[in-house]
C-alpha cells in the first residue's frame, strides 16, 4: 500500500469502531475490514464521502464485497494513482468524482503561526469542546458530536482546540500509528475564521508528532477548482506540506 494512506485508513478506521452501539444501530454505522481493505458505511448520510468510503483496495473481487456491503447506499471508492482498478471500477458503474489531494511532509522545521486565540492539547477532559467545534464547523449531523466526543484521550489520537477565553473556537486531531501521522479533522467554527486558528493547530500537531517520533506526515483535502473554497488547500501548503498525487474518489452509481 502507498504509504501515505496507511495512517489516514488506520485513523478512519478506529473511529468507526468507536461509534457508540446505539448510534450504530440507529444511523446504520458499519466497518468492513478485509486486510489492508476498510470500508465505512453510515447509512443515513447516503453520498458523504467521508463516511461512506471504501479506501486500500488492492483487487478487483473486494470490489464484489462492496456491493453486498453497501446495498444501496451511495459512497465512493478511493484509490490513489496506479491502483489498476479504475477499469474494474468503471465497469461496475462507478464514475470518477471530485478528487481529494494528498499532502505529506516530514515533521522537521514546524510552521511559525500568530494567533490571539489559546491553542491546547486536550484529552478526555476537553473532548466536549473537541466535538462542539469539528461536529457544527464540518456541517456534521448533530447526533456525531457524542462519538467524535471519544476520540480525544483514545490511543494514538492526539487532540487540539482553539479558544477564545472558555469558548472553543477551533480543533484537530493528530492521528499516529507507528511512524506515520495524519492529521484531519480541522476546523473552525464561522465566527472565528480568519484570525489564524488552523495555522496555529497545525503548527501544534506538527510539533507534537516530532515528539512521538513521527517521521512522515500526510492530511488531504479537496482537489483545487475554481468553484470550490481552497482554504484548507491554502492553510496545509502554508504549513509545509507538499501535494504528493490526486487521489479519485469513485463514486457509486446508487
């Protein structure tokens, strides 16, 4: 598997096998592991690539597998470049979709970053604050905000909001299997934006992941068009990350 996806796979999958049990049932949350292959699926947000997503497929019957597991609930394969099952896709119906970038960088030199805003890491005590930011900001469903809320203080996750006095503003998390890292899960709530909450998580997880002893570092997000925000794209170059490929998200045809 390309590098650069094992920490991300890895991230997904422990929080869908931390999704509460009456969540699960109610949403219809499911994980489909087959080796280096899982597949998320939270049936009642149908089409959200970040929860209906099949990611580390190496051959074409996983791709059967899929069609069982899904039903009718519309997700996306993603692949990284030279996968070879783009033909294996095509003829199943799925249709290539809007593209994620995938970024890396080692954990040397982190970013400078100015902001007003206090910037901590939390554990278990701060995870409410964690998920009042990344739950709204991300345009989460509110139901999510208790199962993202156990992240902070669970192994290998490495958590970090953004305040304004007592108020959350901002937060991230830094995902780390091994010596690899992911960061994801940034944001912002609409209020705060503009006054460097990102940059200055960023920063901290980079610097966090050095003292772990990360030696590579990947994030993603949404490939660069002009009718779509390039925030994020702008905030993850500033922080010294490099684009390392174009990752298709393949999207089902349910």
């Amino acid at each position: 598997m390309e590098q650069t996806e094992v920490a991300e796979i890895e991230a997904y999958r422990d929080v869908f096998r931390a999704a509460p049990a009456e969540i699960a049932a109610e949403h219809g949350v499911d994980l489909l592991e087959r080796g280096e292959m899982v597949a998320l699926k939270l049936a009642t947000l149908p089409g959200v690539a970040e929860v209906n997503r099949a990611m580390g497929l190496t051959r074409a019957a996983e791709l059967d597998e899929l069609a069982g597991f899904y039903g009718d609930v519309g997700h996306v394969v993603a692949l990284p470049p030279g996968s070879g099952l783009e033909e294996a896709l095509r003829s199943r119906g799925y249709a290539a979709g809007y593209a994620w970038m995938k970024f890396r960088r080692r954990v040397e030199d982190p970013p400078e970053s100015t902001t007003e805003l206090r910037v901590e890491r939390i554990g278990a005590e701060g995870a409410a604050d964690f998920a009042r930011v990344v739950v709204p900001a991300s345009r989460m469903p509110a139901f999510m905000q208790p199962w993202l809320a156990l992240l902070p203080g669970r192994p290998g996750w490495h958590c970090f909001a953004a305040y304004e006095g007592d108020e959350p503003a901002g937060a991230g998390a830094l995902f780390v299997t091994g010596k690899d890292g992911w960061l994801g899960m940034g944001a912002t709530l609409e209020r705060f934006r503009g006054r460097g909450s990102q940059g200055a998580i960023l920063a901290e997880r980079i610097r966090c992941a050095a003292e772990l002893g990360v030696e590579l570092l990947t994030t993603e997000t949404g490939e660069l068009v002009p009718d779509r925000p390039s925030g994020s794209y702008r905030n993850i170059l500033r922080a010294g990350f490099e684009p390392h490929y174009l990752r298709a998200n393949h999207a089902s045809a349910g």
